[in-house]
C-alpha cells in the first residue's frame, strides 16, 4: 500500500524566484492538504484540495497556489519567494468520509531553502 | 489566545515509565483530536486519534479526551528511547456539511526525551 510521496526532497531557490512542489496520496485517497512548518514549530495549514477545487485556505498570501488534478495528485506552487518562506512543506492525504472523522497522513515533505 | 496549547518541554521520562503528554484547545467547535510523533528531520506520523470523551487504547499509547475542560493527552507506557521525538497535537476545528475533514490546527509540539 503505498504512502504518500511527495517531490524533490530538497530545493534551494533564490529570492524572488517562483518554486512547485508535487504530491500524490496515499492509495485510495482523495483529499490532499498542504501545511508549512518552521524550524521549532507546529505545521500551520496552508489549502486542502478536494475534487480538483481548493475548499479550504489557512492564513497564507495569493503567492501560495495550488492545483489538484483527476488522480488526486496534487502541487504547491510559491511565487516571488521571500527569506520567510524556507521551510518544510508537508503535504497530507485523507478521504473524504460523510460524518466523517478523516484522518491526514503524511509524506515525507520537501524542504525548502530561500537565499 | 493561542489556539492549540502545548508545553514545549523537554520532557525527560526514565525508560519504562509512563510519559505523559498534555494538550489544550481553545475552540469549543473542535471535534476530533490527533496525536502526531515526529522524529528530527522526519515528517509528522499519526499516532493516535480521538472523537468521543473518555480514553482510547492501542498499544501502549492511550488518548485521553476531555470536552468540557478542552483537553487532551497522550500517555505512553513503558517508554522506550525509540520513544524520544517531538509529539504534536492537532485539532479538526469543522466539518463541511457532506462530511470530510478540514485543515487541522497543530500546537508547537513536546519534546520528549526517554532516558535509558
């Protein structure tokens, strides 16, 4: 049963430049979610992506984007990277339940550095 | 007001004693409770998830949820080293109205430290 997987596992970016990071769930998987976690902190919830609509967005800019396409992968995309933007980016598949006390599992991350 | 509460520790259990991991939230809404283990440089891993008050068992980790007094922990029996990580809480806040799970809100996470 394959986990989720996420790619590259490092990327190092300048300031200013734009940056994609890529997902694909767990197997039978629909729902896929994307969270930023600092050096030292929690994960801060970035977008969840469900039938190929972004439904839910946490306090991040426009800069941060995403796509999800009809196999349920999925990509984070940065725009005009800040220093502040390095960090780890995890992304976390679910399935979508009805009453539904959905579990997020997630992949290995991609950890991002701005120069 | 933060809204997911942890104490960032370290915490420092001698092994084969019980670790205990505490947590607390601000939202009343919130309805399902997760605990995450995650080792430096590794990414977060579901340990044990709780919807109901009361406690939940698997293994030697036992979730305790407590609605009215917005708490949760986490005890670990019978530490071990391999125990020694960062352990997150996490918090569904809402749930749409055909079901699913939103983004879940983390506090800082305790570092744990099982000494042999």
């Amino acid at each position: 049963d394959a986990g989720v997987t996420q790619s590259p596992t490092h990327l190092i970016k300048t300031r200013g430049q734009q940056v994609t990071l890529r997902c694909s769930p767990k197997s039978g998987h629909d729902t896929v979610s994307w969270y930023q976690q600092a050096l030292g902190q929690g994960p801060q919830f970035i977008f969840q992506y469900y039938e190929e609509e972004e439904r839910q967005r946490g306090n991040f800019p426009d800069r941060f984007s995403g796509h999800q396409f009809p196999n349920y992968s999925s990509e984070l995309n940065v725009n005009a990277l800040l220093l502040g933007d390095s960090a780890l980016y995890l992304c976390a598949s679910s399935l979508e339940t009805s009453g539904g006390l959905n579990e997020q599992f997630f992949g290995p991350g991609t950890r991002l550095t701005v120069l | 007001q933060k809204e997911v509460e942890q104490n960032s520790g370290p915490l420092s259990v001698p092994e084969g004693a019980i670790a205990s991991l505490n947590c607390t939230y601000s939202d009343r809404g919130s309805q399902s409770f997760f605990w995450y283990r995650q080792y430096s440089g590794k990414s977060p891993e579901l340990i044990m998830s709780i919807y109901s008050n009361g406690d939940k068992e698997d293994g030697r980790f036992t979730a305790q949820l407590n609605k009215a007094s917005q708490y949760v922990s986490l005890l670990i029996r019978d530490s071990q080293p391999s125990d020694s990580a960062t352990y997150l809480c996490a918090v569904n806040k809402e749930w749409h109205s055909g079901g699913g799970a939103d983004g879940l809100t983390f506090g800082k996470g305790t570092h744990l430290i099982i000494q042999p």
